[in-house]
C-alpha cells in the first residue's frame, strides 16, 4: 500500500489533460504498482479485466471509471478525499459504497453495496471474476470456500439490481440521474 507521501506526489504530479477513465486508470496503476492477486499475478490484471468488463456491459464512462477505482481506497492507500478532488461525485461515491470499512461486517458490507446501481453493477462483475478459480494454479479448500461465499453474494447484489432496473425509467437508466439518487446517503 502506498504512503501519503507517495500518493501526495502523485497527486501534484497528475496531467490535467486527462478524461475521467483515463485519469482513473493512472490511479488504479499508481495504487497497485507491485502488488499482486491471490494467483501471483499482477493486481492490475484483475483491474483491468474488471474496468473492461463493466466498460463492454454498461458503456457507461463513470462505470468504468469506478471500476478501475474500485480498490485503490481499500488496498491502496488512496482516500474517498483524494478521489473528491478529481472525480465527479457520481464515481467518488460509487468508490466509497464499494470501499468495504475494516470493522465492517461482510453482510452489511454486501447490503450497502446490493442497495446502489452503480456499486451493485461493478460489484458483479468483480466477484465473477474473483470466483475464477482458474486464476488460482493450486485451489484449496478456503479458495472453494471463499468462491462459494462470492456466489451467494453475487446472488444477492443481482436480486436488488434486477429489482432496481424493473422500477426504473429508460430516462433514469441513461442518464447521470439515476446514479446520484440512489446515492443519497453517500459521504
């Protein structure tokens, strides 16, 4: 994880030129340098598979951008502040509702994130990705274990989703609206 040194540089250091999924991407790379999944493999790898998934189901840019984000407060030292200074509130928000706090229990956690469109979609789309065990070269119990935990709550986030969609319009579908009012309580 980086220091707040680091990511103060970093921060000072970013182009200005950037669109939000590119500057997204320079942050989840940044976040991740070095670090790698529980298959040995670089985390980017999981990121990126993650960011481009959600790009090709949803097309929608503060998806992606979320989705590259996903992680970085979590496991990379970053702060939902620092996202605040960049980011427009519907993917800083999403980042926060995804950001699982380390006294928080799994259930709620799941909850929080089935109960929003924006962290439901690309929760999904990471806990299929976690569930691939062919990522993992020896398998054992506790990744069984652990994959068999990610279903029920894949099974979960995709309930509230469904129900979600089903009570919206195709105007609230399309457009940044739908994101902020399902994110009322996010700070």
């Amino acid at each position: 994880m980086r220091s707040r040194d680091e990511i103060k540089s970093f921060l000072r250091g970013l182009p200005t030129d950037k669109d939000k999924v590119q500057l997204a991407k320079m942050f989840a790379e940044f976040a991740h340098e070095g670090q790698t999944d529980r298959g040995g493999s670089k985390y980017m790898g999981h990121v990126n598979h993650v960011a481009s998934e959600c790009e090709s189901r949803y097309g929608d840019p503060n998806l992606t951008a979320a989705a590259y984000l996903h992680d970085v407060v979590e496991d990379g030292g970053f702060t939902v502040s620092d996202l605040m200074m960049f980011f427009p509130p519907v993917v800083w928000k999403t980042v926060s509702l995804l950001t699982r706090k380390k006294s928080e229990d799994r259930d709620v956690y799941i909850g929080r994130v089935a109960a929003n469109l924006l962290a439901a979609k690309v929760k999904i789309v990471d806990l299929e990705h976690n569930m691939e065990l062919s990522r993992i070269s020896s398998p054992r119990q506790t990744d069984y274990e652990r994959q068999g935990r990610y279903a029920t709550e894949r099974m979960k986030i995709l309930d509230s989703l469904i129900d979600m969609e089903r009570h919206m319009t195709d105007h609230e579908m399309e457009s940044d609206v739908y994101a902020e009012f399902y994110m009322r309580d996010v700070k």
